[in-house]
C-alpha cells in the first residue's frame, strides 16, 4: 500500500478537514482517503460540454413573439370547463 504526504496545508483548510473527519468518525487519513476515491469516481470530463452537449440535443424554444403575445395566446385558448361547475353547493 502506498503512503501519500501532503505539505504545506493551511490551518484553515486542515482544520476544515479534521471537523469533517470528526463527523464522520474517521481519522483524517482515512477522510482524506475517502474525499480522493469520492472525487476520482466520478464521472470525468467537462461538465460545461455535458450541459452544452445536452442543450444541443434538446433544443431550444423558438418563437418570434413576445412573452406577453404567448401567454395571451395560452389563456385565450384555455376552456372554462364545467367539471367544477356548482351542483349540490359543494364548490358555493
């Protein structure tokens, strides 16, 4: 097994490690340990070409109007229903 050291941590930054390792029950070795296998297995790779990547597959909305014409337009094609239409005073 091999043996890593780390010098020159600042005492903000490694007192930030011993309290996370306290909430964890673990020595700082073994935190530190498990902060490097969390970070290394993940995923690699850009994560701002992942978000473009996706936005490139789904699209994007287009239309010439304006918000105000669009949301006109989804409340005038709105139908006043009458499934809550008053019957036995139960909606008065």
């Amino acid at each position: 097994m091999a043996t890593l050291q780390v010098k020159g941590i600042d005492d903000h930054l490694y007192g930030a490690l011993r309290a996370r390792a306290s909430m964890d029950n673990r020595s700082i070795s073994q935190e530190v340990i498990a902060i490097v296998r969390e970070y290394l297995g993940r995923p690699s790779g850009d994560t701002r070409r992942a978000n473009e990547a996706f936005l490139e597959l789904v699209g994007s909305w287009q239309d010439d109007r304006s918000a105000e014409e669009i949301m006109a337009d989804i409340r005038a094609s709105r139908r006043s229903g009458r499934r809550f239409e008053a019957k036995s005073n139960v909606f008065d």
